[in-house]
C-alpha cells in the first residue's frame, strides 16, 4: 500500500534520533517528511542546511520537519550533530517509510544502475492527511517552495 494525494496516511513509527518516531504522536501539527538519499553528501548536506536555517519559519507557520533516509541512526546522530540540525531524522534501513511513500527508485550513479531515494517532500495537514507530494525534486528554491505550501495549508 502506499500514500494517495488527500488520504490519511497509515500509521507509521520508526526509529529516529530523539525517540521513536510515530505518526499518530504527530497529529495537531502539520508535518513536513523529506527523503532524501544519504547523509553527507553533498546535495543532502546542503538540503539539510537549508531546512535547517528556515527551521524557525516552518515552527512559526506550525509545521514540524523531519528528514528520512536509510542511513542508521549512528550516522543520522552523527549528520545532526556535524550540522547542527534542530529537526530529527528518521532512520528507514528497513525501507518500510520508504515503500509506503513509493521513494525508492532505479537510479544512475557513474553509469550503474542502483536502487536508491528518490529525493521527495510531503506534507501532511494537522488530521495526517497527505496534502501534496513533491517528487525528484532538485535542491535549489526546494525548502522555499516547501514553506510557501506549508503556510497555504
């Protein structure tokens, strides 16, 4: 199963630094989940950045930001830490996030094909109903266009 446009979204939890995430503990607040591929590289550094120095504006327009990858939670604490990020990131190595949001994708890297995230944003309302996807989108403009949403919500 996976998540539809204006649909509630099942109920999730997994790991993530600062505690167990779980959706259902997420409701009252809109909720921003972005994927992205791995932690230290440089597009996922500098989108991490970036929601990171407009983390206040999100807080102000009530939204809550968290990041998922595959990475483990040793290496997301170790991402957060090295940037000093005031969001958490949940950690998805079983892929389970990622199946239900229909993230993972065949992609090239040096010519191979690999399976990997394709980079995604969504926002779910206060209710946890999926009201935009955003997919393979690229980094510049991204957490702007993702604030604007949040606040027409």
């Amino acid at each position: 199963m996976t998540v539809s446009l204006d649909k509630p979204v099942p109920d999730f939890s997994a790991p993530a630094t600062g505690g167990t995430f779980s959706l259902a503990g997420q409701r009252g607040k809109t909720l921003v989940l972005y994927f992205y591929p791995k932690d230290n590289t440089p597009g996922c550094t500098t989108e991490a950045m970036n929601f990171r120095d407009q983390h206040e504006d999100f807080v102000a327009a009530g939204a809550v930001v968290f990041g998922i990858s595959r990475d483990s939670l040793k290496s997301h604490e170790n991402f957060k830490a090295k940037l000093e990020l005031p969001f958490e990131l949940i950690s998805d190595g079983d892929e389970a996030v990622c199946t239900l949001f229909d993230v993972i994708k065949m992609k090239k890297l040096y010519g191979k094909e690999v399976r990997g995230i394709e980079r995604s944003t969504f926002i779910l309302d206060a209710k946890g109903v999926l009201r935009h996807a955003m997919r393979g989108i690229k980094v510049p403009n991204h957490v702007d266009e993702v604030l604007e949403l949040v606040r027409a919500l």
